[in-house]
C-alpha cells in the first residue's frame, strides 16, 4: 500500500493531539534522547518553528534534502530526526551541534550574522529549502542586504514569525510576485 501524504487538514488535528503524521528515520540513541529532552524543555518549545511547518517541510521535500536554516532549535533537530540534512547559521557559540551535526557560527555583525562568515560557509552549496527563523539578536530583514544569498534557489523559502510586523514585512518583500500561502504564524514562498 502507498503511503499518502497527509493534508493541511490532517496535520494540523494531529498537531492538536499532539500525533506526528511522519515517524523520525533517525533513530539513534542520542537524537531520540535529545529530542525527548528538547519536547519536554518550555523555554525551548516556546521559541521554535511550529508543529505544522515541520510537517509542511515534511511533506514537500524529499528526506535527504538540503535545507539552509537561519536560527536553529527544536524545530532543527524534529527535521534532521526525519532525515534531513540541514546547515544551521547560528549566532550563539553555546548551540553550536547541538541538534544536527552541521552547523556555522556566524556572530551578530551589523544586526545580523556576520557576512563574511555565512557567505564563505554557503558559497557554491546548493539547498531545496531555506527556513528564516533567526537571528534572535539581530534583524531578519537585514538578510536582504546581502547579494550572495539566492532566495530564487530553493524550492521554497519559509518566514518564521510572520504574527510580528517586522517579519512580516520580510514575507512581503520576498514573496512578491510569487506564488505563496500564510500560515498562522509563519508564511511559505515558493519557487515554482
């Protein structure tokens, strides 16, 4: 029998009930543990990308895609579990590999990562999806000042955030004229 993809509708009761539609692939010792501690942990569970993105990234990429995340969290570690492949630019030296193995620290310079950094670790990678969650410390908006960032690559670009006018303004700016769809507190643009 053929496994279906779930529909909006469906993750989104299984997020209520707190049900998974796809299981982790991952399944060593350390990811589940750290997993199991991070789902527990308030603080952490509070600031993170939401069930339902999780689930939409799960259900429109392939496992094994490449995924370039600007912030890093519980969300990282629930999309690496399920067998993505994610490079995290991260600006506290403390997360640094502590929900996937591939990550880059990249200060706060000027209100957002340091430039140089994050264009030396992403030069001539190539990414099937890019999530904007961060950086905590800084200006999400700032990333549009850097020409070395390819917002046409991925198939898709998620906004974290986007209930908070700042980031908002972000979707706007990247999603014109592009197919996209908002969530409650996160938007989808596509490259189509």
């Amino acid at each position: 029998m053929e496994n279906k993809r779930p529909s909006s509708e469906d993750i989104a009761e299984n997020t209520k009930q707190g049900k998974t539609t796809w299981p982790d692939v991952r399944v060593d010792v350390d990811t589940q543990r750290k997993l199991a501690a991070m789902e527990k942990n308030e603080k952490l569970t509070n600031w993170r990308l939401s069930d339902h993105a999780v689930e939409f990234i799960v259900n429109n990429l392939p496992k094994d895609s490449k995924i370039l995340e600007f912030g890093s969290g519980l969300g990282s570690m629930m999309l690496y579990a399920r067998g993505f492949e994610l490079l995290s630019i991260e600006e506290n030296a403390y997360y640094m590999n502590f929900c996937h193995p591939n990550y880059c620290l990249a200060e706060i310079k000027d209100e957002w990562y340091d430039a140089e950094t994050v264009k030396d670790r992403i030069k001539g990678e190539t990414f099937d999806a890019m999530i904007i969650d961060g950086p905590a410390e800084g200006k999400r908006s700032k990333i549009l000042d850097h020409n070395f960032i390819d917002f046409d690559m991925p198939k898709f670009i998620i906004v974290d955030d986007i209930d908070r006018e700042k980031d908002s303004i972000l979707f706007n700016t990247l999603k014109q004229n592009k197919r996209h769809q908002l969530f409650d507190s996160y938007g989808v643009i596509f490259n189509d």
